[in-house]
C-alpha cells in the first residue's frame, strides 16, 4: 500500500515555469517521508469499501498541504536538514521558501478541487477547518517559546491543532469519500486526533531519544531551541528546586557547546525518569484509538490494515 501510495504523489508533474518556484516544490515531495496522511486517508477509503481512484486526488492533496507546513516551519525554526537533506530555505533562500510553500497550499487546493463535486460540501470545509487549525497550532508553538509559565494542558492543545487534526482529516476524508455513515466518520475522525497526538508525543521523544542516522535531522533540536515540549514540561513539574534549577540554567545558558547541554538536560530527564513517563502517555493514547478502531461499524477483517499501521507507528523510531 505504502508503495503504491509513493506512486500516486510521484506521479505529480512539477515540471513548470517559474523553475526557481516548482523546482524547490519537486524537491521537498521527492524526498519522501512516510507518506503517513495520505497512507491514512485511502487506508479508511479501503476500510469503508471505497470505490475507484477518487481518493488519489485527497490524498495528494492533504500530503502537499503537510509538505508545505514543513517548508515553512522548518524556515521559522531555522533548521539546517530535513530527512537527511538541506530544507529548502537553507539550499535555497527564505524568500524561496516562503513562495514555493504558498505555491504548495494554493496546489493542495486545486488537488481537492478533483475530488468528485458531490463531496466537496463535506470536503472543503474540513479541509480549511484543518488548514487553519495547523495555523493556530503553529502560532501557539511559537508563542510558547517566549511565555515561561506553559502548562501540559495547554501543549496538548497546542499539538492537538499543529499535528493531531491532520492525521484525523486525513481518515475523515478517506471515509466521506467512501460515503461512510455520519457517526463513522466522527469515530474516525477521533481516532485519528488519538493517533495524532500519541504520534506528536513520539516526535518530542525521539528528538532526545533517538538517533541522528535515523531522525534524518540532529537530535536535542527542541532542548536547543529551548522548546515547551511534553519532557521539559513534564521535568519542570517534576523537579525538586535544584533540579529545575540547574534545568533552567542549562537549558537558557549561553556559555556551554550545545553536545553539553544536550548531555546535561538529558541526564535531568533521566532522573526524573521523564522518558518512562512519556512512554506511558504515548500507550494510553494508543490504547485509545485501538478502542475506537473496534466502534467502527465495519468487519474486523477491514480495520486490518488500520490496526497494523497503529502498532507499526507505536513502535517506530523515527
């Protein structure tokens, strides 16, 4: 599936004029990824017993639109490699960046626009719904970066809008265009946000946690960057007085390499035991849209291919 998935977004012609403006589009959506959205979008078309090929258009267009979203934070976070390759305001310039990601979500929509017009009273507006949802969640990641008192209910906001509502859209719009029942679609839609934020949780794990060589991208990027993340959250309520005070001061110094603070902030995490505690949330919100994937009112035979990419991302490290 994944690999004829690879073959629909690789069968997008970029070939046009300005080339200064698609080469840099062609590049990011050849670089691959996991193909996630899309993945999970005709995965749920199959599940509700979809039709023909009405969903290749869906699903090139919710994975342009998440390209387009990586091009532009990858430009506000200033990251120097994305999958193991130079972004493309690094290879490029900002200005680049910034238009050819425009370019991208003006495509995702001409994309939708494909879909059968019969569905577009369901489509477009869960479409933008999630467009600017991924906005405010961009913008409220960004906000924290400047505000210190940031609670974990207010983070799991914030990835619920930045991550868990793509992947959600994505299963709902497999299911409106295999004209699933109302209810199913909610239901997937749920399990999608689950699985969202479980997937959110495991990017701020393997971002201390994992390696170079399999992130694609340098590793402890949030503890430079000083980022609100579930960990530093979760440490800093968790820390006696010394603790979060030397958390802080690694965290905020300029006077050390970054290999140290990486070091130093990781060891707080590790006697807080912060990667346990992460691990247990990510299970339980697992839990949470397997649960949901047994209420969908189809065979169990169809939710199959669901349920393995569930456990498949539940054990990923990357």
């Amino acid at each position: 599936m994944s690999q004829d998935i690879e073959k629909i977004i690789r069968e997008i012609n970029w070939d046009s004029k300005p080339i200064n403006l698609y080469l840099p589009i062609a590049y990011t959506m050849e670089s691959g990824g996991k193909r996630l959205r899309p993945m999970l979008a005709d995965i749920a078309f199959e599940m509700f017993s979809g039709r023909g090929d009405t969903i290749k258009d869906a699903a090139r267009a919710i994975e342009i639109f998440h390209n387009f979203t990586l091009l532009h934070d990858d430009l506000m976070d200033n990251s120097p490699t994305r999958r193991n390759r130079p972004t493309v305001h690094t290879r490029w310039n900002a200005n680049t960046a910034i238009l050819s990601g425009d370019a991208m979500l003006i495509k995702a929509y001409e994309f939708l626009g494909k879909t059968p017009s019969q569905y577009w009273e369901k489509l477009l507006p869960l479409f933008t719904k999630t467009a600017l949802e991924v906005c405010e969640g961009q913008q409220f990641d960004m906000d924290f970066e400047t505000i210190d008192d940031i609670c974990i209910e207010d983070y799991f906001e914030m990835i619920r809008l930045k991550t868990a509502v793509l992947l959600a859209c994505a299963l709902k719009m497999g299911a409106i265009l295999a004209d699933a029942s109302d209810d199913d679609q909610q239901t997937i839609y749920s399990l999608g946000i689950a699985l969202g934020m479980a997937f959110q949780l495991k990017d701020d794990y393997l971002d201390t946690y994992g390696t170079t060589e399999t992130l694609g991208k340098r590793v402890g990027d949030d503890i430079l960057s000083y980022k609100k993340t579930f960990l530093l959250l979760t440490a800093l309520h968790k820390a006696d007085d010394s603790q979060k005070k030397r958390l802080v001061s690694a965290m905020s110094t300029k006077d050390i390499t970054d290999e140290q603070k990486i070091k130093t902030v990781t060891l707080i995490y590790n006697e807080l035991d912060i990667p346990q505690i992460c691990e247990k949330v990510i299970d339980e919100y697992y839990i949470q849209a397997n649960n949901l994937l047994e209420k969908i009112s189809v065979p169990s035979e169809s939710k199959e291919p669901l349920k393995t990419l569930i456990n498949k991302l539940k054990i990923r490290e990357k």
